[in-house]
C-alpha cells in the first residue's frame, strides 16, 4: 500500500472544487478571528489595528496567495506574523508568499524538522501527486478522443483542464522554499501586538517533535494544529521527534483545559469540544495496545493490529497512515 496515497486523493478532490473560486472565503470565528479552509490544512488569522496574524499558511505559494486574498476580502493590512502549528508542508509551503514583511515563529527544532524529515515526506508526497497525474492522462485519453469525435468538446476541455490544473499544482509545491522562522521558542512565547495578546506553548513531542499550539485568550479559541485530526488515522512522525505516549499524555491535558472550553480549532477536519480530544486520545491509546497485544500473542503484528484498529474505526481515512504508524510502533516496543 502507497504512502500518501489517500492523502493525495483527498487533495486531488479539494483542489477541483477549489479551482472553481477564486479564492476560499474566510469563516467568522468571533470579532476579528477568521478560520480558512485551505488546499493543505485549516488556517486561522486575526486582524489587529497594527496588522494581521497567520496561523499556518498551506501547502504551497498557490495556497499562500489564496490565503492572501481571503485575508484581503475581510482586511487591507499587511501580515506581520505566521505562526507555525508544526513543521509537515501542508502547514508551512504558503509562508513564502507572506514574505518579506512577516515574522515568523515556531516550536524549538521545526526548521530542522522540516530541512530533513519534512523534505522527506513533501518529496514523497510530489512524486505521489505526479503518479496520480500521470495514471489520470492515461485513464482518461480514451475518454478525451471520445468526448472529441462525439462533438462533447465541453467535456473533453473539462478533463484537459483538470490535468492543466493538476500540473500547475505539482508546480507550486514545487516551487515551495522553506522559511526559517525568526524565532524558535522552547516551551512557551507571547505575542502582544495590535492591542491582543496571543500565547503559543510547545507542549512537547506529540505528532512531532515541534508542536505548536497557538491560543487567543481575548476569543478563548484555540489552535491545536494536527494534534487532533477528524475520523482520520495520524502520523506519528517518529524522525521527526513524535511520541505515540506524550501525544495521548497531552491530549488529557488538553481535554482539561479550560482555554479550550469555548473554540477548538484543528489542521484537518472539526472540532465540536473538548470531549473529541478524547476521541482522538482514545485512538492512540488502541493503536498502541492493539500493537502490544499482538505482539504478546506471536500475531503477525501488522496484519493483526491493522485489522483489529480498523474494525474499532472504520470509517476512518488514511490506512496507508496507520499502516506506517503500526510498523514504527511495532520495531519501538
């Protein structure tokens, strides 16, 4: 089974409907706190008196200057800071759209996260896409020379289009160039700018090493990156720093935190409340006993682990994930 391959499905799906607006319109979280859905991950800016703050900027500069014009449909002000859930490039391939002008801040060890591991993993996923690209020309050339000779050009200039577009977005992440954040804190930082205050909190390795949560305390909303994911299975990025066991420690924590009492916002998907941390507590904590289990019991421990998880969970995304997940938990017990 491919890494990625789900994940490549899912953006080919969202970068059609996107092709069709110009840009994704920013939803009102409260006052000047905005959430937008981008082609990578879900971001979040706050407009001030001084200026605009970015939480993550997605995957690529065609997603940074989408994310430009959603800021601009609701404000005309420059971008002054981006602030950086964690290092995987569906969260930081917009940032160099932003730049020069913005700061940029993250958890200590993100630049070094996303030099190595990450370039990894986004050189992984670019060959994905361009496979997917490829297989898509070929299933459908016949398709095209029907629609042609049959008079539907409409149709044909569709999926000609479509390819045109999938080009052009391989192209961008192509064209991605990692910025170096200007700070890189250790455990906590505070931001007061524009008459708000915003704290971000490393709270230790969890779906990596240089997690990020970023908080508004004048909204009580809270960004919790890829620490939750919906009804979807994670990556442990184990080269990356991540812990299966300070992930599920952290999740506890959070679920009771009183700042998230009010907004939970996450990098792929929804959060109703604080009880879905627990949903997604709940998950590491199987896929972790699942794997122990099997082991103790001479199973086959990818084979048996993966089948009992997915039973518990099956309508969650992104197998191939899991799959990766169970190998590095297997050869780490």
């Amino acid at each position: 089974m491919k890494l990625l391959v789900f994940t490549v499905v899912l953006v080919f799906v969202s970068i059609i409907v996107s092709a069709q607006v110009e840009f994704p319109q920013p939803k009102q979280i409260a006052g000047n706190l905005y959430e937008v859905a981008l082609d990578g991950c879900t971001s979040v800016f706050l407009v001030t008196d001084s200026g605009v703050v970015v939480v993550d900027a997605g995957i690529s500069p065609m997603d940074g200057h989408k994310l430009k014009a959603s800021i601009a449909s609701v404000a005309d002000k420059p971008v002054k800071y981006i602030l950086l859930t964690h290092h995987h490039f569906d969260h930081v391939g917009g940032v160099q759209v932003f730049m020069p002008g913005a700061q940029v801040i993250a958890a200590s060890g993100l630049y070094f996260n996303m030099q190595n591991s990450g370039k990894t993993l986004f050189d992984n996923y670019i060959a994905e896409v361009e496979t997917a690209i490829h297989d898509y020309q070929l299933q459908t050339s016949e398709q095209v020379q029907e629609f042609i000779q049959s008079g539907a050009t409409e149709k044909a200039d569709s999926i000609r289009n479509n390819i045109l577009f999938f080009q052009s977005y391989v192209d961008s992440c192509k064209a991605v160039r990692f910025v170096k954040p200007d700070i890189e804190f250790k455990k906590s930082y505070t931001i007061t700018f524009g008459g708000q205050t915003i704290i971000l909190t490393h709270p230790g390795p969890a779906h990596t090493g240089s997690d990020c949560v970023v908080y508004f305390p004048a909204y009580n909303t809270m960004h919790v990156g890829d620490l939750y994911l919906e009804k979807t299975f994670p990556l442990i990025d184990k080269p990356a720093g991540a812990s299966i066991d300070s992930w599920i420690k952290i999740l506890g924590q959070l679920a009771d935190n009183k700042k998230c009492e009010k907004r939970l916002i996450c990098g792929h998907g929804h959060i109703a409340d604080r009880s879905d941390l627990l949903i997604m507590r709940q998950l590491l904590m199987d896929m972790k006993s699942e794997v122990q289990k099997a082991k103790r019991s001479n199973q086959p421990v990818k084979e048996t682990a993966i089948k009992a998880i997915m039973d518990k969970y099956p309508d969650y995304g992104a197998p191939d994930l899991l799959e990766k997940d169970v190998i590095m938990l297997e050869n780490a017990q």
